[in-house]
C-alpha cells in the first residue's frame, strides 16, 4: 500500500507542482501565454530525460525502496526553493518589477528552473516501475498500472491545487503541504526496509524536517518568507496588497504619490496619469460631435471614466472582467481618484468585454477599449477582425471606436511597421474610415461613415471650447504638433507600405506574431528574431510534409527488418501521440483563451481533465491489454481517432466563437473544452501500455524500457508543446494547426497499414 501511494505521489506532486510554477512562472512572464508552450515543453524533455537516460539506473540499483525515499526527500527541498528562484528571474536578468522580459530569457529561465524538478520526477517513474511488482507475468501491465497510478495521482493534484489550494494558500505553502506529503511517504516506505544504523538516521531526520516544517507553518514562517519574497520581487515599491484572484494575480503598488495596477506582472495602470488619460478619452469623444452613450472596456480606474465625465455624456458601462481589480481600487485609492466611478451615469460590468459586446442589444455613440498591446492572446482578441466587427455592429451611426497601441514618433523599425499595418488593414476591411494618430502611442479612430473624424485640429479645439473643457495636453499647441501634416504623411505612408501582412484573426493571431516579433527586436532577443524572420506558413507546411513522408517512408522499408517492426513503430506511434495530445491540449488552452479570455483561471483545471483522460485511458487499458490479439490494430484506431478530434476541433470552436447565447457560453466552458482535454488524455492513455507490452516482449529490463517509453512519449509531448505555442499557432493558425496533427496521425496510420500488410 505504501508503494502504491508512493507512486501515486509522484502524479500528484507533478501535478500539483506543474499548475503552483505554471502561475508563478506566468507572473514573472506577464501573462504571455506563448510561454506556456515553453514552460510546458521545458517540464516534458526534462522529464523524458530524467525516465530515459537516468531510468537506466533503476534496473541497477541495489536498494531500490531506499533509492525512491531519498528522491521523496530531495524533491521536496527542491519544490520550496523553486519559488525564490523564479521570482527573482527578472533580478538575475537586470530587469525593473513589471518590465517586459524577451523570449530568449523566457526559454532559459523555464529550462533552467525545471531541469532538477523535472528530472527527479522522471526518474522517479522509472524507478517506480521497478519498485512496484505484482504477481502478474505481464510485466507491460505492471508498468501500465503504474503509469495508472501516477496519471490518477496527477488527476487528483491538478483537481486540488485547481479548487482548493490556489484559492486558498499561497505557492510557498503549496509547496510545503507537497513536500510534507513525499516526506511522510518517504518515512513510511523506510518502515518496509530491513533496519540498519545508517537507515534509521536517515529515517529520523526525516521526522525531524517534517516537525520543522509542520512548526514553520503553526509559527506563520512560511507566511513570512512568501512575504519577504514579494518584497523582493518588487523591490522599489511598496507593495500595498497582491492577491490571486480565479483569473489572475492582481498587485496594487505605490511610488511616491503614483498608484500602480499590475495584472500577472504586467503594467496595467498608473494613478495619477493625466497625459494617457486625456488622450485615450478625448481624442475619440472630440471626433464625435455629441457623445453621450458610451462603453469602456478597460482601463476605469487609472482615470479614463474620470476624464469621460468632463464630458456632456448621459451614461458610461464601464467593463472590467476581474472583480478584483475594482475592490482594491476602491480600497487603496485616495477618494477623489474613486469618486468617478461611483457616480450615478457610470455603471460597472464584471464581465469579459468580447462577450459582452458580442451579447448586447444597447447602442454606444463611442467604444473605447484601453488594454495596452496585445503581449497575450487574451489582448490580442480585442484587435481581430471578428472583433472590429463585433464592434461596429454595437456603434450607432456616425459612432467612433478607438484604441491605442505602441508605436514610434521618430522611427518605426520594419517589426514594428508590420505590426501596426496588421491592425490597421483589419480596422480598413472593416470600418469605411480609419485614422491614425502618431506618437509614441498610435491612437486609432474608426468610424463606418465617412466625413465624421477629422486631422483638421481647429474643428477638434472648437468641439473643446463649446464643451467647456480645461485640457491640460490635447489642446492648440499640443494638437498642432501631433497633426502636423509631415507626422501624418509619415504615419499614413508607413501603414499603406507595400508588402505582404496578415490579418489579424480569431483562429490566426498574426498581430500576436509581429508583435513577438517587433518586442524581440526591441528588447536584443537577436536568436528569436532571426527564428521567427527565417520561419514562414509555407516553410512551417514543408516542415509537416517532410515528416509525414518520413513516416510514411518507414512503413515502406520496414524499419530494421520485419521481425523489429512492430516495435519501432510502436515508439513512433507514441511519440506522435505525445505530440498531438499536446499540441491539442496547448490548442484547447489557447482556442479557450481566444474565446473567453480568462485561460488563467481555468489552465489548471483543462490540465487537470486532461490527466484523467490519460489515467482512464491507461487503466483501461491495462485491464483489457490481454484480450486484444492484434497491438497494431488499437494503434492503428487511436491513430484515426486523433484524427478525428484533430478535424473536429475547428468545429467547436467556431460554433462556440459565433454563439452569442449565454447557454452556449456556459456549455462550453463546463462541458465542451473539458471533454474535449479528456478525449486527448484518453486516447493518449490508452497507447502507453500497448506500446510497453509492444516493445517488451520477454525482455526483463522493466526500469529500462519504462525509462525508454515513457522518455519517448514526453519527447513528443514536449515537441508538441514548443512547437504549437512559438509556431503553428501563431504562424499557421488554429485551423491549420489542427490540420497538420491530423495529417501527421493520418501518416502514422498509413505507416501501421503498409508495415502490417508487408509482414
């Protein structure tokens, strides 16, 4: 029973483990959901590394119960000391709290941080298919149970850590409640060795390091050194309160007499900001010649209501998705910076502001949307195509939309130029007028009818009089200078530049793409510049071909010979289910990201059903291995399936994205995406044991090979996880992506066919 729940521990601390450094790792990522993909992909190739080439030592080790407690005890010290180190990251690159950090340190730090969790973890797989025996002479079903066991122990970690500790304690006592689990199983599994001298020193310190612990946490010590961390985390602000809220970590900080937001590490807001809180507010209400209803999604507190109700407005929904951020306003700012929002025109919506503008019947006479450059995919949805028309169809006529983006006064650098142009030619496809303000910030101002914006600044300056506004920045001499007739030459033959840019679309995020592109240019990430440069859609689609023809190829010549056939391709077979149960799941957190915008508060959950897919499948597996005779023939249908669910995919997600039905909404949050990360665990599952049973036969090396295929399966897990969050999706799209799994299964099935009929 010790055993048992040993390797049940190992899913469970992984699990748990994986969601606690996902999120704090995003934070110090602000957000940025690419990095998933390198988080992810860093957690499998150093797990694959840890079952492949350390898991060779199982089979070797004398004292194997003794081997797995002391890896128990290790892995949790290196769990607790996991959080100083991530966040501290910025630190150790040279980077200010809330400075956006390049992808080459994303890559690094993620390799780095994980390479010793990750390989402890996988060797303690392998290790554990050698300490589990069963009575069974089918050692392909013990290690089968074993891969079970561990998948329904990660099951219950991600469901856990997803439901109960991260609404309830922070990571470091997280962390702790880990440690102090494999510390407790290390002490029981020391019980069931023979005793020795050396073995019971080893055994009381264990219970020494657990009654510390369990002290540290009845003494508030934990508490306090999460606290010092923040601290200096955040060094050089005071940190008035940070708290994590279901769709992210939410942080008030103050400098001086400034008041800052910061959502997941990235700026958010400033408090007092008068120049960005005038421009975003009055370049678009001055364009209208009288605005009165309007919607804002985004930015409230940091001083856009207040400026809108200088206006002649009669009411303004304000729409901000985190209830979170509003408390702490309400709580931490000084009154008259609150004040605007309590006041009777404004009304405050905690709802995402795509669903909302997708769902309402009321008309606005101006939208502005404040949510700074799309750095993610949950911003990158609010400048889309689907959104802008989205948009138009809640404007009445001669209504206004705007938003602002990063941009260059001086000089425009070509990532930065793709990058505007992207937005603006999906703005021209579709409003009939669209206008750009320079700066250093662009401002752009769309209108479905021609002949209501304006550059013509003495119409805007007598729109301000009439209204009786005191501007302190738009107003003669600042208007004149950002509408000179060169700046706008400038701007306007720098977006209508020849040269190929994609839209920016739901289900093809190319302005996330240059917007990577434009930041690893600005911040020297000189290597991932040249790499996402040297990429393109028809190179990502020659890459795909080449490899199905691979496979294909492999089934022709018959790998080694006949008689080693069935076992190499079944390795091949497994290491494509990685990878598409991977590239999937990353797809589903993304599609989900696109669709609802809070991936943040479901990731741990999606990961979590994708595990008990994976448990059930191998389970099921495992008991029914026996009574199928044909292995190739179960490979051949999973094969099919991911297909399937590969093409079937798009569907949902359309469906879904076109719905504006809160039924449906709901659906698919609760229903459609878990079913769809379970059906990807499932037919992942299922494949582990049959490969085992597969590439076995009647060898006796059980640590070896368990090593072999579970490395095998998370190398493929891995590729599929960097490669569809840095590739396929931002450069081939949802839909193609889904595309290119299929096609790559479809080549896994054909290789199967022509293997087996040559036989």
């Amino acid at each position: 029973m010790a055993i048992l729940f040993s390797i049940f521990l190992i899913g469970f601390t992984a699990m748990a483990a994986q969601i606690v450094i996902l999120r704090e790792l995003l934070i110090v990522f602000y957000g940025n959901e690419i990095s998933i993909g390198f988080i992810l992909g860093s957690w499998l190739i150093w797990g694959a590394v840890g079952s492949w080439l350390l898991g060779r030592f199982a089979d070797k080790a004398k004292s194997r119960l003794s081997l797995f407690s002391i890896c128990q005890l290790v892995l949790s010290l290196l769990l607790i000391f996991s959080i100083p180190v991530i966040r501290l990251i910025k630190h150790y690159f040279g980077l200010a709290p809330g400075e956006i950090i390049g992808f080459m340190p994303m890559v690094i730090s993620s390799f780095l941080v994980l390479a010793p969790i990750c390989m402890l973890l996988g060797f303690m797989f392998s290790l554990g298919c050698r300490v589990y025996q069963t009575k069974s002479s089918e050692m392909a079903e013990n290690i089968g149970m074993v891969y079970a066991w561990e998948s329904i122990g990660a099951m219950f970690g991600g469901a856990l850590s997803s439901f109960i500790f991260i609404r309830l304690l922070n990571s470091i006592n997280i962390c702790v409640i880990l440690g102090l689990l494999n510390i407790l199983s290390a002490i029981c599994l020391r019980r069931m060795l023979r005793k020795s001298r050396m073995g019971a020193l080893f055994t009381s310190a264990l219970m020494v390091i657990f009654f510390a612990a369990l002290v540290l946490w009845f003494y508030k010590g934990w508490d306090n050194l999460d606290e010092y961390l923040r601290k200096k985390q955040w060094q050089g602000y005071q940190i008035l309160e940070t708290k994590n809220s279901i769709y992210g970590n939410i942080m008030v900080t103050k400098r001086d007499s400034q008041y800052s937001f910061f959502n997941n590490g990235l700026h958010l807001y400033s408090l007092p900001d008068k120049l960005t809180s005038e421009e975003a507010v009055h370049f678009v209400l001055l364009e209208h010649n009288n605005p009165q209803n309007l919607l804002l999604v985004g930015g409230g507190i940091g001083g856009l209501v207040a400026e809108m109700l200088r206006q002649p407005v009669k009411s303004i929904d304000y729409l901000e998705l985190d209830p979170v951020i509003i408390e702490m306003a309400a709580t931490y700012l000084p009154a008259k910076e609150y004040e605007p929002l309590r006041n009777a025109k404004v009304s405050i919506y905690n709802l995402d502001g795509r669903f909302f503008i997708k769902s309402t019947h009321k008309k606005y006479d101006c939208v502005i949307t404040h949510l700074g450059d799309p750095y993610t995919a949950q911003v990158n949805r609010y400048y889309t195509v689907e959104f802008f028309k989205e948009v138009k169809n809640i404007l009445n006529e001669g209504g206004v939309f705007s938003f602002a983006l990063s941009s260059s006064e001086s000089y425009v650098s070509p990532e930065l130029g793709e990058y505007l142009r992207s937005v603006y030619l999906g703005l021209k496809k579709v409003f009939k007028d669209v206008l750009v303000i320079p700066g250093d910030t662009a401002y752009f101002l769309a209108c479905d009818k021609t002949g209501i914006l304006t550059y013509d600044y003495n119409i805007l300056m007598s729109r301000e009089k009439e209204r009786n506004l005191d501007l302190k920045y738009v107003r003669e001499y600042y208007l004149f200078s950002k509408l000179s007739p060169r700046l706008l030459a400038y701007t306007e033959g720098l977006l209508l530049q020849e040269g190929h840019v994609k839209l920016n679309r739901d289900f093809q995020p190319s302005t996330y793409y240059y917007n990577m592109a434009f930041w690893a240019a600005r911040l020297g990430d000189s290597f991932f510049r040249k790499v996402l440069k040297a990429v393109s859609f028809k190179k990502v689609l020659y890459a795909i071909f080449g490899i199905c023809f691979l496979i294909i190829l492999a089934g022709l010549i018959k790998i080694n010979g006949s008689n080693d056939f069935y076992k190499y391709a079944g390795l091949m077979a497994l290491m494509a289910t990685g990878f598409s149960a991977m590239a999937i799941q990353i797809i589903i957190l993304l599609a989900f990201q696109i669709i609802y915008g809070y991936v943040f508060y479901k990731i741990g959950f999606l990961l979590t059903v994708f595990m008990a897919g994976l448990a059930i499948g191998s389970f099921l597996m495992t008991i029914f291995m026996r009574q199928f005779k044909g292995a190739i023939n179960v490979l051949m249908r999973t094969s099919f399936l991911f297909c399937m669910l590969s093409l079937g995919l798009p569907v949902f997600f359309s469906w879904l994205l076109l719905s504006n039905k809160e039924i449906v909404s709901e659906l698919g949050v609760n229903i459609i995406f878990p079913l769809l990360s379970v059906a990807a665990g499932l037919l992942a599952g299922v494949q582990f044991p049959l490969v085992n049973k597969i590439y076995l036969g009647n060898k006796q090396e059980k640590g070896q090979i368990a090593g072999l295929t579970y490395g095998v399966d998370l190398a493929g897990s891995c590729l599929g996880a960097f490669l569809t969050g840095i590739f396929l999706i931002p450069i081939l799209g949802i839909v193609w992506s889904c595309l290119a799994i299929a096609v790559i299964n479809f080549s896994v099935l054909i290789m199967l066919i022509l293997g087996k009929t040559s036989l």
